[in-house]
C-alpha cells in the first residue's frame, strides 16, 4: 500500500470539539498548520486504510526527526497527535534557535518528547470535568490506568492519583515532564538491565513513576542511540531550558508566552 502526503488542512481533525475551548491546543494547531508539517496517508483510490497496528510500527520504527512525517491510518488525525505533533516542531525549532545551526542531540529529542507527552496528561487535567465521553478521555485514561496498575498503583490510588491532575493540571504537566527527561536522560547511558532497573528505582517516590512505561521510553531511547548526534550546542540550549521551566512558577505558561504567542 503506497502512502502519499498531506498537510495538516487536508486532514480531518477528529475530537477536536473536546479541545478546541483549549488555548494552548488552538496555539499549537496555528503554528503545525505554519510549519507545513507532511502526514503520511494511504495513497488516494487504494483500497482499506493503514491497520493501527502497523501505523503505530511503522511511527515507532522509522520515525525520522529530520522531516517527521507521521504515519496515519486514513486522512484522518485525533487532535491530541495534533498537539503532540506540533509540540516536536515547536521545540525542536525553538533549540535550533537558541542553539544556533545545529542538530539535535539526544537531550534534544528526550526534552522535546518529555513536553508533548506530558502535554497528554494536561489534556487528561482538563477534558476529564468537562467532557469524559469525548474520545481522547475514552481511549488514552484506560490505558494510562492499566499502565499504572500493572506498575502495582491499584485502581483506586490511580483515580486519585487523576484527581490531584485535575484540581493542578499545569503542575501535574511540569512534574511529568521532568520526569520523563531526568528518567530518559538517566537510561540512556545504562548497560544492563541491571543499571537500568537501579535507575528506575530511584524514581519510585515520584508521584508520577507509575506512568513511566505508558510513554514508551524504550523506544526513545533507542532512537536516541541509533541517530542522536553529539550536539554540544544543543544540550547547552537544553540545560538552559530545563532549568527556566523547573524555576518557572508555570512551565507551560512560559512555554505558551515565548514559543506559542507572536
């Protein structure tokens, strides 16, 4: 089945009702439609549509950072990829900026991933009072909850473990997202499972640790063994970063101000 590109505007938009009333998504929209971000899509008049299954394979293998075209089933795209999506280029062009012409190293990718997953939980934070039949909430808080059971956090821990991410959801997003880059940043370098385990045990007062497998930190690693550079410019400008968003009152505020807002 041979796939062929689209944009963003000749996608439809599924769930985007639920996030549209969403300031940060309805930013995040405006600047992937800017960038003239690519999606793969079966090709036109082919028959059936990619299987799940085979598009999630095909983004986790042969995702490439350098054009990021994400593989779809069909011509349509949830619009928490949206956001995910244009979180990666948002990012990604803010380093290179503020990095000069470089290319990004491994801190790079695990920063600009920390941020559009954690950006998955503020979603959580926000659509789960308001609208907890739309699609996002239906699929992904299922999966983050037997994630967490199977880390040993039982159901009812889980739920109130959602309640605290919904009375802070700009706090629940800035504690999981350095989360994710410290515990990245830590595993890459392991060489056994050994080290890998005493690594992840470490994290196990974090409030957020039972979620750590729902993110697929396995394959962010990897990749980032397989193509990240050696980018000194670029893990200066993440140092940087990271530590204004830790000492920011509210990270995702800041992100908002200086990467969303002209």
């Amino acid at each position: 089945m041979p796939l062929q590109s689209r944009t963003l505007d000749q996608l439809i938009i599924d769930d985007e009702a639920a996030v549209s009333g969403i300031e940060a998504y309805r930013l995040l929209k405006t600047a992937l439609r800017r960038s003239n971000q690519r999606f793969l899509v079966p090709a036109t008049g082919d028959a059936g549509t990619v299987s799940w299954d085979r598009a999630l394979f095909l983004n986790l293998t042969f995702w490439n950072a350098a054009d990021g075209a994400d593989v779809l089933c069909d011509e349509h795209i949830p619009a928490d990829v949206v956001a995910h999506v244009a979180w990666h280029h948002v990012v990604g062009r803010a380093i290179t900026g503020l990095g000069g012409p470089c290319q990004m190293g491994a801190a790079a990718l695990f920063f600009s991933e920390s941020i559009a997953s954690a950006f998955d939980l503020y979603l959580i934070a926000r659509l789960l009072p308001v609208t907890p039949d739309c699609d996002f909430i239906a699929t992904q808080l299922p999966i983050m909850a037997e994630a967490a059971e199977q880390a040993g956090l039982p159901a009812a821990g889980f739920a109130a473990l959602i309640e605290e991410v919904v009375r802070q959801p700009e706090q629940s997003f800035e504690d999981l997202r350095g989360l994710l880059l410290d515990a990245l940043t830590a595993l890459l370098p392991c060489g056994s499972a050994g080290e890998a385990v005493a690594v992840l045990e470490g994290f196990s007062g974090h409030r957020f640790e039972p979620l750590l497998h729902h993110f697929q930190l396995s394959n962010w690693i990897l990749y980032a063994r397989a193509y990240a550079v050696t980018s000194p410019a670029s893990d200066q400008a993440v140092r940087a970063l990271d530590t204004t968003l830790r000492q920011s009152p509210d990270a995702l505020n800041w992100l908002i101000e200086h990467w969303l807002t002209d």
